[in-house]
C-alpha cells in the first residue's frame, strides 16, 4: 500500500520494485541523496539484491530484518541499517511498517561506516529522515531540500552504531549448529551436546564458533534470542510470553538480559 500522501518517483517505485531490486531507480538520480518511502500492512519480503548507492533502511513503524552474507541485523523503530554501496542483501518486514529510506551516492559515503552497521536513529533524525524520504529526486543543487539533505548525512555520520548483529557463520558444522537454534531459539542445552551432534569435541566447537562469527558459542545464542524477541516485540507480543518462549524461566532474567545487552529493558525500549 503506497503512502499516497505525494506522487513522486518514491511513490512510484512502491509498486515496481519486486521486479526490478538490482536496477533501482534511486542509482540512476542526478540528487545525490534521495529518499523513499511506503507504507505496508505486510508481511513483505525482499529477495537478495544490492545497489550501486549505499542504503539506510529504516522502519518509521515496525521492524525490519535485513540479512546480508556474513550476518543478520534486526531493526525495531529507532534503529536502521545502514548498508555500503554495492552490499548483497535481503530484507524481511515481519508485519506492518511504514519504511522511510534513503540512497547515497557513493562520493557521499565516505564518512559513513565502511561495513553494515546498525545505527541509533535520535528523535530530530528521525524527523529528518520522515522528511527527506518524501522530497522529489529532482531538486535543485543549492536549495532547500539540498541543504536538508547535507544536514541529514551530518547527522547520520555522527550517530552512534548498536550491538545488533547476529554472524550467519560460513563453517559447515557450526552452522548447522545455529540452524537448529534458529528453528528452536528456547533450546537451553549446553555446548556439549551440539559438539556431540556434529561429531566435534566441545573444545574443537567453542573454537570454530569463535573463530567463525567472533563470538562465543553462549554470545551467539543469546545475540539469537535478542534478534528474535525484538521481532516479536515489536509486533507487539507480550514480554512475559517471549520470555518463555525463548527459554528464560521467568520475565525478570530475560529483561535482565535484554538491560544488558540495549541499555534499556524491554518495556520501555520502543520508546526511546
């Protein structure tokens, strides 16, 4: 469902772009900074794809998931990711959202971070964000929408990132490990008995897990479960009911956790 609130190319591209991810017309615009925007009651899926511009994907409402080769970053409202020109990706939108994005071309990217990485989105960013995905693509160099547009990438530049990013793993074994986590997040045993699974020793398993995402067998698991209950949150499911979900005995240790991990428990995290 379009915004319908404008009728300009970001408009337009709402209803053609799941023909045509490789050859977005953002690439192809003289600005260089432009944006678009839509609004989805979703379930939406965009198939693996990249861009010639460096993209900041960003849910003014609902959450998105956004998986590239080597991981996976999830982002509620007041993140986004942002992905370097040329970045191979794929992105999910679990349930509603209305999608505020924007394109940069890649002589304006060099301040920006080098690798995907999710970003903290502050309240006057947001605002500039809301604001430059509905300008047309065709304003003038030294107006209004351009001076908004240099003050947006300020803005964006400076932005602190977020521990949001979940490594997809390339080692045979330790991946087939982190899939069957995947299809059951609340799976509490310990690193024994997947070492045992995949016919490794638990020493050899902790070992590749490490070397293979940067992370210990435990930090993943519990960085799984943090992707997945800001999926279900932000869809608007109780805490209590995804705290047991995924494994916790009781709400008060998974918000400990939660605290840990963002700063903030789960109950006030979508209002900051």
């Amino acid at each position: 469902m379009r915004d319908g609130s404008d009728d300009g190319p970001a408009d337009h591209f709402a209803d053609h772009f799941a023909d045509h991810l490789a050859d977005h017309p953002a690439d192809r615009a003289a600005a260089p900074i432009v944006g678009e925007h839509w609004d989805d009651p979703g379930p939406r899926s965009l198939d693996w794809h990249s861009h010639r511009r460096g993209q900041l994907v960003y849910a003014l409402r609902g959450c998105a998931s956004v998986r590239t080769r080597d991981a996976l970053f999830v982002v509620p409202p007041h993140r986004a990711v942002w992905l370097p020109p040329e970045t191979p990706h794929a992105v999910d939108y679990p349930r509603e959202v209305a999608f505020r994005g924007l394109f940069v071309a890649p002589d304006h990217c060099r301040e920006l971070p080098g690798q995907t990485t999710v970003m903290q989105i502050d309240p006057l960013t947001r605002e500039l964000i809301d604001a430059a995905a509905r300008l047309p693509w065709d304003y003038a160099p030294d107006g209004r929408e351009h001076r908004l547009m240099t003050v947006l990438l300020d803005q964006l530049v400076a932005l602190p990132a977020t521990p949001l990013r979940l490594p997809q793993g390339e080692d045979a074994r330790v991946r087939k490990v982190m899939q069957a986590l995947r299809a059951n997040p609340a799976d509490n045993r310990p690193l024994g008995h997947w070492a045992e699974a995949v016919h490794l020793s638990e020493r050899t398993l902790a070992r590749r897990f490490l070397l293979d995402t940067g992370m210990s067998f435990g930090a993943w698991r519990q960085q799984l479960r943090l992707a997945v209950a800001l999926e279900r949150l932000a869809a608007g499911e109780a805490i209590t009911t995804v705290a047991i979900d995924l494994g916790y005995r009781t709400p008060s240790s998974f918000t400990t956790m939660f605290k840990r991990a963002l700063g903030v428990p789960p109950s006030t995290y979508f209002e900051h």
